[in-house]
C-alpha cells in the first residue's frame, strides 16, 4: 500500500512540476530578484553600487512618492463604496426572474469582456468636449445650455469623476456575477419562511439578502481595494496623470521611475512598498472577518 501510495504521490508531483517550474520561474524568482535590486543603484542596462537602504530612505523622503500613493488611496476611496453598492443593485435586477434577465445579464457584464485600451478610448469619446456623448446628452435634456461645456480632464475633481465612471462601467460586471452567484445559492426556504411570518420583500433584503451576502462582500472588498491601488493603464490613457500629477497613481509613478528614467532599483523599493501595504490591509481585513466569524 505504501508503494502504491509513493507512486500516486510521485505521479501527482509530475503532473504539478510544469506549473511549479512556471510558477517559480515568474513569481516567485522575480519577487527575490526585485527585493535584491530596491538594495542597489540599478538601472535598465546593469546594476550599479550597492547603496543598501538608501533607496529606502530617499521613498520615505519623497514627496512625489507620498501624493501618487495619496491619488491611488483616493482612487480607492472613490471607486470601493461605489463598485460594491453598483455591483450589488445590479446583482439584484438580472437576478429578477423576468423575461429580460438574459439581457441584463449580458448586457451588464459586456464592458467586462473589452480590453483597458479600448474601454478608455470609449470613454475619451463619451467626455470629450464639444462632440462628446456625455456632455451633449446633458444639453438634451437641459442640465447645460447650448454654449456650456463641461471639460472633464482639466479640473482634477472632475478627472477622477470621469476615471472612476469608467473604470466601474468596466469591471463592476464581474463583481456583479460574483454578487448573483451568491444570491443563487440563498435557498428559497428562507424567503418562504419570510414570508409566512408576513415579511415585506424589502425587509427580507435587508434583514436575510444582506447578511448571507456578507462573506461575498468581504471577498469583493478586499479584491477591490487590491485592484484599485494597482490601478495604471486606464488613468495613462485617459488623463497620463494629469491635470499635472493630480491624478498619477503610484504604478505610474513607479513606471515612470523604473523605464523613464532608469531607476530600477527605486521602482522597485516603491513597489516593495506597495506590497507591504496591501499585505497589511489584507491581513487586517482578514482579521476582522476571523474575528466577526468567531462572535
């Protein structure tokens, strides 16, 4: 048995070899590696002099590093509260056992399937002034007059407005499947005990909906806020930072430092940094989830 039980386990072990070649190879060796270059003057050509913690020290002392990671933690803020109460309310209508529920489902996660490019040039169309959907679907309906123009990317205010729309238009459709999955597997004895003790449909989603649907918005939550501090590509395209650096989050910043102007080494003590952080949070989140389970 235990020679049979050795060759299963051996068998098993090749079947995994591939992937845990790949897998160290393009994570886990990576990771080590960009630990040893944040310790050096590294550039894009060769390492240079080991400065130790200096790069440490000079992040700490950086004020450009300090407003890209405020403009990401904003982003967060932004986008967090409004991707779970969107992802939700649309969970909610394609679970609607209606001749459309197909089509909202379709409908509402579509945009997830586009790639950032082309989600961001869509939205660079809908805001643009003058010719813009947006602004000229607000002088249809009179909210502006003729000769008003809104200029989505000049004030940053309204900049994150625009970047924080269309970033949930894009991905709020796949936090509202995983929001419909969980519904799904609410059984409907639940609501039929509801309502026979004479529950209204809006107390039985608040009082029932609501708190089985708490360990899927706890996972949500935390995915989210890891997402949005790694948030880059859609806010190059649409804003590259600006107006000025207000809306520059740290990815960009760390890009910019690591290919523009060939610091490797202190890109990857920021993005060290970074790590850190989302370790922290994802770690107190998971504590306070341990500790409600245990109450």
């Amino acid at each position: 048995m235990k020679a049979r039980q050795w060759r299963l386990d051996i068998l098993a072990f090749l079947f995994l070899l591939p992937f845990l070649a790949v897998y160290v190879v393009f994570t886990i060796f990576p990771m080590f590696k960009g630990l040893q270059m944040s310790l050096y003057d590294w550039t894009l050509i060769k390492k240079m002099d080991f400065v130790g913690l200096n790069n440490y020290i000079a992040m700490v002392q950086d004020a450009n590093f300090w407003r890209a990671l405020w403009n990401s933690t904003y982003f967060v803020i932004l986008s967090t509260p409004s991707m779970l109460i969107f992802a939700l309310l649309l969970a909610v209508i394609a679970n609607q056992k209606t001749r459309l529920q197909k089509f909202f489902r379709s409908v509402f996660f579509l945009p997830s399937v586009l790639s950032v490019s082309v989600v961001s040039y869509v939205g660079l169309f809908v805001i643009q002034p003058y010719t813009g959907f947006l602004n000229n679907l607000l002088k249809l309906v009179g909210i502006l007059s003729v000769d008003q123009e809104i200029f989505w990317l000049t004030e940053s205010s309204l900049a994150w407005i625009a970047i924080t729309a269309i970033t949930l238009w894009w991905t709020v459709g796949v936090n509202m499947i995983l929001y419909l999955s969980a519904m799904q597997d609410i059984p409907d004895d639940i609501y039929e005990a509801g309502r026979l003790d004479g529950a209204s449909e809006r107390q039985m989603f608040f009082r029932m909906t609501l708190p089985l649907l708490g360990p899927i918005t706890k996972t949500i939550l935390l995915l989210q806020i890891i997402a949005s501090y790694k948030v880059f590509l859609q806010i190059y395209i649409i804003t590259r930072g600006g107006p000025g650096t207000d809306t520059r989050p740290i990815i960009q910043y760390i890009y910019e430092e690591g290919i523009k102007n060939n610091h490797m080494g202190y890109a990857a003590t920021m993005s060290y940094a970074l790590f850190a952080i989302l370790l922290v949070l994802s770690l107190i989140q998971l504590r306070m989830s341990a500790k409600k389970e245990a109450v």
